[in-house]
C-alpha cells in the first residue's frame, strides 16, 4: 500500500491537498470547547471542574455525553440512570468524557451532509469501543488513548469528503474496504489515513494519537506506539469484518490476523469484544439522533 514517503510525495498536486488541509485547520472555527480540551491533552490543567464548566456552555455536547453515560455499556456497569452532566462524570470519568468531547466537537467542525456525518461517527464510534477494550487486554496499553485514536482513525476520510464536490461525498461514502484507498489516492493524491495524520498533526494532537491514524490500515514491523497502533488496527479489521455497512473500509486480513495474535488477542477476548458491540449497537444507531 502506497504510503508517506513513497512516489509522489512531492508532486504539486499532493502538496496542493496538503495546503488545503492546513487551511481547514487554519480557518476552522473550532469551538471553545474543542479548544481547551487539545490544549489540555496529555496535561494536568484541566480539572474536572473546569472540563465540567467548558461543556455546560455546549448544551448540546452536554447532552450528547449524558446519553453516553446511559447508554447499555455504562448502565450496566454502573446500573445508575444518568440525567446531568455532572452525574455523567463521575459515571465516565474525566478521560472518557475529554475524549468523547474532543472527537464530537472535531466532526461537527465539518459542513457534511447530517447523515454522512452519522455513518462516519457510528463506524469510527464502534472502533473507538473495540480499541479500548482490546487494550484493555494488552499488558502496558492505554485503554483511554486507543479509544481516542480508534474514535479518530478515520478522521481523513472526513476531511477528503470535505474537500470534494458532492458527488465525490457519496462517491467516496459508498465505496467499500480498500477501493476506498485507491479511489482517494486517484482523486486527492493521498489517502485518509495521511490526511487525517496531518489534520491531527495541524491542530496539535500528540503521537501517540497521529500515529495510530496514519497506520491503522498499514502497520510496518517497527512504528512508534505500538500498544496503541496495534488495538485500533485490529479494531478496525473486527468492526469491518462484523459489518454490512457499505461504507466500512476495513478488512479482516492475514496481517490483522498474525496483529491480533502476536498480541496475544484470542477468539475469547474477540467474542468478548463483539458482545460489547452487540450490546452498544442500537445507542450508536441513534445517538446523533438525540
């Protein structure tokens, strides 16, 4: 698979979509919210008051985090109804609700049609669930980082879409596994996993979170963070092998395979990891509903 570093990284073309990525972050009016969260990432300044301060001004942000802290996952382990914000935080703790925050805010900057917006967000939603829980399950991960870097992995093909006219929306929408790398390669010169790379890259987002976005379809023996690349690749090969839906563009391949087991994720700890997606399924169906 073509990646950086490879023919035409220098061709004017290419650079012209760099250019234009970086004038989406230039130009974007990110929220205040979005704002002080990438500021405070991998920090200590944001407390949870502060945090909880940030995301009242946002009410429907803070309405969207109170509907994940009651959503099936949640209750369950906590068997408590939620019905404020301040309740949802202590139910989700403050990395859970900094990172929900950070990924709602970073899609709605987008002007995409509502429901492209939802498919994308249930599919990157769904891999952010299995990324944290596999790394739950490999000694010395970060369940909080990998839920993070799963939620964004494919923030590229967001930022692609935008790019586009809106016929390459639904052109680029529709079109499954790796037919979707070599079309935006024949269109835009790069493929999303760059261009969310250096989207991440343009607003300040740590490595640890970059890294896993640019390699999550293509992990080379030797990367940096690889307790967190290796969770959200095989995240994303799980949740594309499980899904019908025609905009997924995983695949659950020998190398996803040989990933899974050279981290010691056997078919227990997947069956375990798609019973968590089995019981979120209908709140990820719904939640840009609400």
């Amino acid at each position: 698979m073509p990646g950086p570093g490879n023919e035409e990284i220098g061709s004017p073309a290419r650079e012209q979509i760099r250019k234009r990525i970086a004038a989406i972050v230039e130009l974007s009016a990110f929220p205040l919210t979005v704002q002080k969260i990438i500021s405070a990432l991998g920090k200590e300044a944001l407390t949870i008051q502060a945090l909880e301060e940030v995301i009242r001004h946002d009410q429907s942000l803070a309405s969207k985090i109170v509907s994940v802290a009651n959503s099936a996952f949640y209750h369950v382990q906590r068997g408590v109804h939620v019905n404020s914000l301040d309740q949802a935080i202590l139910v989700l703790g403050m990395n859970t609700i900094r990172n929900i925050a950070m990924g709602i805010s970073i899609f709605r900057i987008f002007p995409l049609p509502y429901m492209v917006l939802k498919q994308m967000w249930a599919h990157s939603y769904r891999v952010a669930l299995a990324s944290g829980f596999l790394a739950s399950r490999i000694p010395q991960s970060d369940r909080e980082i990998s839920f993070l870097a799963g939620l964004l992995h494919d923030i590229g093909r967001v930022v692609l879409m935008s790019l586009g006219d809106k016929s390459a929306v639904s052109g680029f929408l529709y079109v499954r596994g790796m037919d979707i790398i070599r079309r935006e390669q024949e269109v835009f010169y790069c493929h999303h996993m760059e261009a969310g790379y250096w989207f991440l890259k343009g607003i300040s987002l740590p490595d640890e979170i970059t890294l896993p976005v640019l390699r999550h379809h293509d992990v080379i023996e030797k990367t940096e963070h690889p307790l967190i690349v290796a969770p959200v690749c095989i995240a994303e090969g799980l949740v594309s092998k499980l899904s019908d839906d025609e905009s997924t563009d995983g695949e659950w391949s020998d190398s996803v395979v040989a990933l899974a087991t050279k981290f010691s994720i056997d078919q227990t700890v997947l069956t375990e990891c798609m019973q968590l997606l089995d019981m979120e399924d209908e709140f990820i169906n719904t939640f840009f509903e609400s």
